[in-house]
C-alpha cells in the first residue's frame, strides 16, 4: 500500500502511475545497471528516434546513471551497455553520488559553511555605489 501512496503522489521516488503504465504497454526492458536502476525502450519521439528512459531504484537522482547508459539514453551509442563487453579502464574512479546539499558537498575557502574567515581585502577593488 505505501508504494502505491508514494507512486500515486510522489515523482521523485522511482515511477509514478503514468511512467508504470507507459512502461508496461509499450517498453521492452533494455537493461539493469550496478545500482538497480531498469532501462527501457519503445515507441518513438517526434524526431522519429526510439524513445528510450530509466526507472531508477529509489529516489529519482540523474547523476546514479552511469557513464555508458547515459550514453544510450542520449542517442550517442545504438548499443546498449549489456549488449557490449565493457570494462571500465584502470584509471576511470568509480562513481560517487552528487553530494550537492550534503555534508560532502564542496565548500570554498571563506565559505559561511566552511566555518573559515573570508580573505582579507588588498585594497585593490573598490566597490560600486549608487551615483558613483
């Protein structure tokens, strides 16, 4: 019941309603990827390509998909990552989530989150006001 609720009102929780139908009456499973997340395609755009989407296992984020689906789900390969044999090379990192709004997420030298003082002024930029 509660997945029900929460395909009914949520979009960033893997699919709503309408995604789960169009799916189940016109996609043909692609593939799965490392994280869960199920590729589909079927139909075509008004450009005349195949449409193709992800249904993503949890919270709908774009930066989970990893480099080679996103690649298929751009057009920019026809061969879909499980049709191929990939390796990833010894120098590619593995993926990290977006840590944007996290603890984890960059912050500058100076920044009020960072906890540091802002640099010093040089005296070299005057600022702008009004009738100046």
């Amino acid at each position: 019941m509660k997945k029900f609720f929460l395909q009914f009102f949520t979009w960033w929780n893997g699919q709503n309603l309408n995604t789960r139908f169009h799916t189940w009456r016109f996609g043909k499973q692609v593939g799965t990827d490392e994280f869960g997340n199920v590729y589909y395609e079927g139909g075509t755009n008004s450009d005349g390509q195949t449409r193709r989407w992800v249904i993503y296992n949890g919270v709908s984020e774009g930066s989970m998909v990893p480099p080679g689906w996103h690649g298929w789900l751009h057009h920019r390969t026809d061969i879909a990552p499980t049709q191929e044999s990939y390796s990833p090379r010894e120098w590619q990192k593995p993926h990290l989530p977006n840590p944007t709004g996290t603890d984890s997420a960059y912050r500058p030298k100076g920044s009020v989150l960072a906890g540091g003082k802002r640099p010093v002024v040089t005296g070299d930029y005057d600022a702008w006001t009004p009738g100046s």
